[in-house]
C-alpha cells in the first residue's frame, strides 16, 4: 500500500508542476502533461480505494 500512496504523490507532484506551468506560461504541452496525469491519477486512486477497503476488511 506504501507503494501505491508514493506513485500517487509522484504523479500528483507533477500534475501540480505541469498545471502551473500551463496556467502561468500558457504551455500548451504541459496542459497535455497534466492532463493525462489526471487520467494516471483516477487509476491509482481508484486501485487505492480498492486496496484500502481490503485492508479494512483484515
């Protein structure tokens, strides 16, 4: 479960990098970047939420 909370915050940390640099500098590619990160971000999340309901469950 460690493991999936650290890709987590690696893909949230450049989610937030590539979301600024669209929203400050108009970078069109980085709103491509962190664009994809939120559909990597809603696979992790949901992988966790799986995870973690199997834990509570122990």
């Amino acid at each position: 479960m460690q493991e999936l909370i650290g890709k987590i915050n690696a893909e949230m940390a450049a989610f937030n990098e590539d979301a600024q640099l669209q929203s400050e500098k108009s970078n069109k590619a980085a709103g491509t970047r962190a664009r994809k990160s939120t559909l990597n971000l809603e696979k992790l999340l949901k992988e966790f939420r799986k995870v973690s309901l199997e834990e509570s469950k122990k």
